[in-house]
C-alpha cells in the first residue's frame, strides 16, 4: 500500500544506529555535524524577533498564493529584486517541490551535479521525477562537467540544479562555469534552478566566484533563484523561503506557479508578518555566524597544522568544511570509530557523494568545534586499518 516514490526500507545506517545507542545510554558525545544554527549557540537577538513574530499581522488572514506585497517587498528589497518576480515558500524544499511540480511530468528527469546535497533525490523522487546525478571534475576543485551533462541529458530532462556555494562543498561557481552552464541550458531548454542559501557567508571565494545568479537580468534560459530565512537570518524554525524568477522566460512561468501556491498557502501568518523585521536582524545575525565560521576555520587550520597527513579542502563558502584524510579504511567504518574512541560526530563524505573514502564532512557553526577537532586530528592521525 506504500507509494514506490517512498524508500523500499526505513531502517537506520550503522551510524544513525550507534548515535541512537550513545543518546539512550546517555553517553555525551560532540556532534560536529550540527548545522542547525539555534542549537550552536550563535547570539540572536531575541526580543527584536520575538517582537517581530507577535505582531497584530498575525491575528488577521489575507492569502495571497505568491505571497502579501508587504512580504514580497521585503524579501525584494533585500535582494534589489522587483516584487512581482517573487513566489513566497514554506521553505526551500518546498521551493524545489513546486518546481518540480512545475517544469516536469511523472518519468521526467533533472540534472544534479555531485557531490551535493543528498536531499535532491528524495525531493525529486516525491514528486515522480528522477534527480540524475552528473559527477563534476574532481581536480584542486569540483568543476562542472559539461561534457558529462551534455551525456546525461535525455528526451524527458527539463532541468539542471545547482547550488551556488555548493552543500558540501562550499564551492562557488566560476563566471566562467555560470557563462557555459547558462548557454548549456539554452541550447536544450532546459530551466535552471540555483539554490543560494549559503550565499551571503563567503569565506575563502575565488576571485572569480559567482555571488549571486541574480545579477542575471535577461538569462537566455528560465532561471529561478532559490533563498530564505533558513540560512539568510540563520532562523530555520521561521519556515520562509521563495522563488525569484529571473528574465522573461521565467516569469512566464509565475502564474501557473502561483496556481501551485494557491493549492497548498503553506507560508504561516507569523513568517508572513515578520519578514521585514526579520530581514531586517539579518545582517547582525550574519556577522555573528561568520565570527564563529571564521573561528572554527581558524581552529581546523591549525589543527591540521600539527597533521601533515591531513587537509582539508578550500571553503568558499557556506557552513561545512571536507576533510581530507588517509582513505585506509571504509568512511563508515572510519566515522564509527571516531564516534567510539573520541566521542566525537562526523558525516562519512559517501552520505554527499563525495568520491572515495578519503573525506569526512564537518559542521564549522557548533561552538564545541575546537575541541571536537582536536580530538578527532589525534584519532585521524594515527589511522590505521583494523
């Protein structure tokens, strides 16, 4: 009776298991996975926000399915967007999830290159569309493969998906990259979906990084740029993302979008009212996440500092870091051990695609990072195979 879009088991990972095992037997451990910002400790100033989400706004009901103008035009204003190129969400998945319902039919397929964030495929997968993963060139950075893309476009593709910086990775696309990716996408029509969450916390970009696809005015393709509050004022629980149509081709798109919308008016009235004043926070809240960012780097350096047969790999931006470490054992199995023997929590690289078993993927935002590294550098540094 269960929908073959759903997985064919639920049952847990080692991993997920042993965690569960450490919480019920109350054995503390330091979770350097955690991006969950309210849980790291990063200031917030709460009486601003619970200010902002008590407002008399809430009390009263107007729906609009792209969302009330005030809303909009805050969320404009932040991005030098024009209103009426917006289409307000309950977050960004569900941003995916309507384009999906959008762009595609039941048997249609995106392309997604990896490594990226595993959440894609399920995304995809329930709205009946198959996320295709087109591995990128793996050199000193993952470049997109065009020539893998060109290969893996079928009849039933209608949309590339990239996330810029890329989750993992913290990579940036080159102006270079974003010029072919747009002319890729022209030549097949085919639309392009950028998810930019992470992309007001730049911290080691290449000189020629994209910051934003939203500088692009009249893309030769249907663009849609994804955001929210999630990551912009580090406020997750608030349950605010949008779309913003980019060129004509796009916005010939919003109004079936919005007939989208108006089936679900998922966005609550509090997010609603809220948005200006929280935009508003956004900028001090940032400062505060890119101090610890920056901190956390700082400590990972000069940990791998002591660890010649250590790395890491360069952060452009976004919240994660990849480690670079002898790939002597299975990243499960080497990820279990850091858990058992330094009671300390990392991502294997294989849980985003990451090629091999030479990475583990960290968390820079939780306050316990410092000594959760150190830990962890002694542990890597004598790995050996069991």
């Amino acid at each position: 009776m269960i929908s073959r879009r759903l997985p064919g088991s639920f049952e847990s990972n080692p991993l997920s298991r042993e965690i569960a095992a450490f919480r019920r037997e109350g054995r503390p451990f330091l979770d350097l996975t955690s991006s969950n910002p309210t849980r790291c400790g990063v200031p917030y100033p709460e009486a601003e926000i619970l200010a902002a989400l008590s407002s008399p706004a809430v009390l009263s009901y107007d729906p609009d399915p792209r969302g009330p103008a005030r809303a909009r035009e805050a969320v404009a204003a932040w991005h030098g967007l024009d209103p009426g190129d917006l289409v307000l969400t309950a977050s960004t998945s569900e941003a995916y999830s309507w384009l999906f319902k959008l762009l595609c039919d039941p048997g249609d397929d995106v392309l997604v290159p990896s490594p990226s964030y595993p959440l894609f495929h399920w995304l995809a997968a329930l709205e009946g569309v198959e996320a295709r993963q087109v591995p990128a060139l793996r050199s000193d950075r993952w470049d997109l493969d065009f020539q893998a893309l060109a290969g893996a476009v079928t009849p039933r593709t209608r949309a590339v998906v990239v996330v810029n910086p890329n989750n993992p990775t913290g990579q940036f696309l080159s102006r270079g990259e974003w010029r072919e990716l747009l002319a890729f996408c022209a030549a097949r029509g085919l639309a392009l979906l950028v998810d930019e969450v992470f992309a007001d916390y730049a911290l080691e970009p290449a000189p020629d990084h994209l910051p934003s696809a939203l500088a692009e005015a009249d893309p030769p393709c249907p663009l849609f740029v994804l955001s929210g509050l999630s990551k912009i004022a580090a406020l997750p629980q608030v349950k605010l993302g949008w779309i913003a149509a980019r060129g004509g081709p796009a916005r010939a798109c919003l109004e079936p979008l919005a007939f989208i919308a108006d089936q679900y008016l998922s966005v609550s009235a509090p997010a609603l009212a809220a948005a200006g004043a929280l935009l508003g926070l956004a900028k001090g809240i940032q400062a505060g996440l890119l101090a610890r960012l920056r901190s956390n780097l700082a400590a990972l350096d000069a940990e791998l500092a002591r660890r010649p047969s250590l790395g890491r790999a360069r952060v452009e931006g976004g919240w994660s870091a990849i480690l670079r470490v002898p790939a002597l054992e299975p990243g499960d199995d080497l990820a279990l051990r850091i858990l058992r023997d330094a009671g300390v929590l990392l991502h294997p690289g294989h849980f985003f695609d990451l090629p091999g078993d030479g990475h583990l993927v960290c968390s820079l935002l939780p306050a316990e990072f410092p000594e959760g590294i150190a830990r962890v550098g002694e542990i890597l540094d004598g790995v050996r195979p069991e």
